[in-house]
C-alpha cells in the first residue's frame, strides 16, 4: 500500500511539474525578427541579438526573440516596413526610406552634408520624430531610431576621386532616393540599390562604386573588392546618410502584458537610440579603416577647398526636399533648421 501511494505522488509530482512548465511555456511570446543583412552582420551581432538578449533578460524568459536575417521570412528589404505593420513580423529593421516617398519628413537626415556622428545625429532622429514625423510610423512603434556613421565612397578604381569632375560618369550604388539626388547633383549617375546587392554589381562592372558606411564594409567584403575608399575631411559634415529603423508590431506590443510592455519601454527611445548609433556604427569605423588598409587599397580625404565645392554644388538637394514636404503641408525649412538644431545639440 505505502508503494502504491509513493507512485502516486510521484506521478502527482510529474504532472504538477509539466503542468507548471507548460504555464511558463505558455507565458514566453516569441517575437519575430526579421531584418535583410547576412546573420553574421555587424547589425545581429552587435545591436539586434544583445538588444534581444537585454530584453530576455530584463523579462526573466518571458520575452524571446527568434532572428529571421537575410530575408528568412519571404519578400524584399524594402517590404520590411510594412511586414511589421501588418504581423508578418513582430519587429524588424530596416531602411524606412527604401519605400520611396512614404517618409517625406523623417528623411530629412538623409540630406547631404547634415550629420557628424551616427550617436548626436540618432538621438536627433528619435526626438524629431517623435514631435514631427510620428504620422509616418502608423501602425508600429518605433523601438529605436538610428543613422549611420555617415557614407563614404567606396570605388573599383585605385585611382579614387580627388576632385568634383572625377565622379563625371561614374555609375554609383546610392541606398535612397537622396542619396541618388546627391549623387546626381555632383554630376555621377546614381544606381539605387540595397547593400546586399553591391558586391555583384561592382563585380559584374554593373555600377563603379557604392555610396556605404564604413560600418557595412565588412557585411559586404567592400575591402576585398574596393581599391579605394573617399572620405570629408576630419571633423567636417559627412557626404550623406541613411535611416535606420527597428520597430514592433502596434497590435502585437498592445498585446502584452504591463509587465511586458515596460521592458520593451526600458529598452526603447533616444538612449536607446545613441547606444545603436555609437554601438553600432561610429565604433567600428577605425576597424574598418583597417581592414581596407591592411589589403593595400587607397583611403582618401577630399581636401577642405574640394570639400567646400562639393556642398556647393549639392545646395540644391536641400531645396528641392524643402518644396516638396511643404508642398504635402508641413514647413519644410522649419523642419530642415530643426534637425540641423537637434544634431548639434546631440553632437555636443
């Protein structure tokens, strides 16, 4: 009889035991990442998968992230934006500004000759956005809002580019309609594409060069295929940038619980933001020098004379992104000062 009851406890404590884990099972939400960039990216490695494990973490397992890099989840890098909007995926990150035209206001940092850092000029996105451009994210909720570390040229000729009328001609990779604006206005001839796509096109003779962040030089194998790298001179406003977004599902954030909801809050917005940008970008830019140095390729600076040509002759970018979002409603130029105004208060 003692033996028949000690095996019923024990069963009893097996099935209490499942019983328990199942709950715990049934507490986790598993949120799906989806982003364009290889697994093996500066981007997983070093922003999404610690931000995710930050959040597991804070949450005691409750909130858990499963990556879908490269694509994994169907459709191209500029659906991304509304694959969360609409729950094909949870959260993603992305180039907002792939889908052209839809982010009149937010791309304002995509100017050229706007930012310094990719920490002052994130910090500046997150909060303009948050009192001008809120419109444009309906649907989701931003999580954190970054720029890169600015871009640079990055050229299949050793010769490199020392002067204006170099780029004449020149087929080159721009990210964004703004990017291929500027291009354009420096007289090269602007191919839009995503990242993953240039390693081929330099390759195949497709474009000369890619307009890319020292940060996406590695993603890529630019070093490798690159003979010669141009940069602004030390300290001055870089040539352009591009924007960066990683948010959520709004459906899928109402769903959670408060509990939840404050670790995805403590981890979100400008702080958030700077930790993308510096983490992310302007830290790896020295390294990244490297790599292109140590194969031997040219790493240029455009003097400060040559330098003072090239905004000059973009000064036209500016206006026309001026008229245009004033011709949707907004005051395009109090826009333009005010982001000019949070970067420098950031870079400070």
């Amino acid at each position: 009889m003692n033996n028949r009851r000690s095996l019923i406890s024990t069963a009893a404590a097996a099935l209490l035991s499942l019983s328990a884990a199942g709950v715990a099972q049934a507490q986790q939400v598993v949120l799906k990442v989806h982003h364009f960039l290889p697994s093996t990216s500066n981007v997983q490695l070093n922003l999404i998968q610690p931000w995710c494990d930050k959040i597991a973490k804070e949450s005691g397992d409750k909130l858990k992230c499963q990556i879908y890099p490269a694509m994994t989840l169907g459709g191209t890098p500029p659906q991304l934006f509304d694959q969360a909007r609409d729950g094909v995926a949870d959260i993603v990150w992305t180039i907002p500004t792939y889908s052209a035209g839809r982010f009149t206001k937010s791309e304002v940092f995509e100017l050229p000759f706007l930012t310094r850092s990719a920490k002052g000029s994130s910090q500046a996105y997150w909060t303009y956005v948050q009192k001008n451009a809120l419109d444009e994210y309906r649907g989701v909720k931003p999580l954190w809002l970054h720029t890169n570390d600015g871009s640079s040229f990055h050229l299949s000729s050793p010769k490199g580019i020392t002067k204006l009328e170099d780029l004449k001609g020149l087929k080159i990779r721009a990210a964004t309609r703004l990017n291929s604006r500027m291009l354009a206005s420096l007289g090269a001839t602007p191919v839009q594409m995503p990242l993953p796509a240039v390693p081929e096109s330099i390759s195949k003779g497709v474009i000369d060069g890619a307009m890319v962040p020292w940060e996406g030089v590695p993603t890529v194998k630019l070093h490798e295929i690159a003979k010669s790298h141009v940069d602004v001179p030390a300290g001055q406003l870089k040539f352009a940038n591009s924007l960066f977004a990683f948010v959520m599902n709004q459906g899928k954030y109402n769903s959670l619980s408060p509990e939840l909801k404050k670790v995805i809050d403590d981890n979100s917005g400008a702080a958030t933001s700077a930790w993308a940008g510096e983490t992310g970008f302007d830290r790896v830019v020295a390294a990244n020098h490297k790599l292109s140095s140590d194969r031997g390729n040219a790493l240029q600076k455009l003097d400060t004379a040559e330098y003072a040509r090239w905004v000059k002759a973009s000064e036209n970018v500016d206006d026309e992104w001026v008229k245009e979002v004033s011709a949707k409603g907004a005051n395009g130029k109090a826009l333009l000062d005010e982001a000019r105004a949070l970067i420098n208060q950031f870079d400070k």
